[in-house]
C-alpha cells in the first residue's frame, strides 16, 4: 500500500483498511513490544532506545538537508517551528571529518560501503 499523502504509519482496520490518522505514541509502544519478542537481549535492549520521540526527530534530522523547515515542519506537525527546531539534531557530525572521509574513498573505490580491505593497502 503507498501513502501519497499524510501519516507513513496509521493503524490497520481489522478489515485491513488504512485508517487516514497518525498511530498514537501508546501503539507505537505495542508495536514495538510485539517486534521485540523473540530478539536477543541486545538487539530488544537496542530497539528499547528508540522512541516515537526519536524517530520523529530522526525524520527530521535527516529530511534537514533536502526540505525546507516548513516542509518538515508541516510533515511533524508541528504549529511552531521553534518545535520542529529541537527536534532537528546536528546531522552534520561527520561531515568533513576523517570518518566521512574514508568512507567516501573506499565506496569510490570499492563500489560499496562494506567492500575493501579498511585502508588502500
């Protein structure tokens, strides 16, 4: 099913018909309790640390360098964009860095992000 327009994640009828609202922060929850069933310890403790706080903010982080504030600020919600502004963290943490750097020069090199040998040897 593709969302031309509004909410990505809303809540599924038992009919499986989409319904046109957001899922509220309580379902996200249960949907986040019922993928964590049958993960390792670690990979439930790492799910544990996201939020629909932290997605919302991880959404708006990355959209920063492609939409305008207003759009993200629509996209979130949002009446204030003094709102939407805390919720845009520094995306720019590796940029220019040596990190960037070398991952940038092994995927010209080696076609991927996982391919290479670490270092031009």
């Amino acid at each position: 099913m593709i969302v031309a327009a509004g909410p990505v994640f809303r809540p599924i009828t038992r009919h499986g018909r989409m319904a046109g609202e957001a899922l509220s922060a309580p379902a996200v929850a249960v949907v986040k309790a019922s993928l964590s069933e049958g993960m390792t310890t670690a990979d439930a403790q790492a799910m544990a640390d996201y939020s629909g706080h932290s997605l919302r903010a991880g959404h708006a982080t990355s959209a920063q360098n492609e939409a305008p504030g207003h759009a993200i600020q629509r996209q979130l919600r949002h009446k204030s964009f003094n709102t939407t502004a805390g919720y845009i963290r520094d995306g720019r943490l590796f940029k220019g860095s040596s990190a960037s750097f070398a991952l940038r020069c092994n995927v010209l090199t080696h076609g991927s992000k996982s391919g290479g040998n670490g270092g031009g040897q």
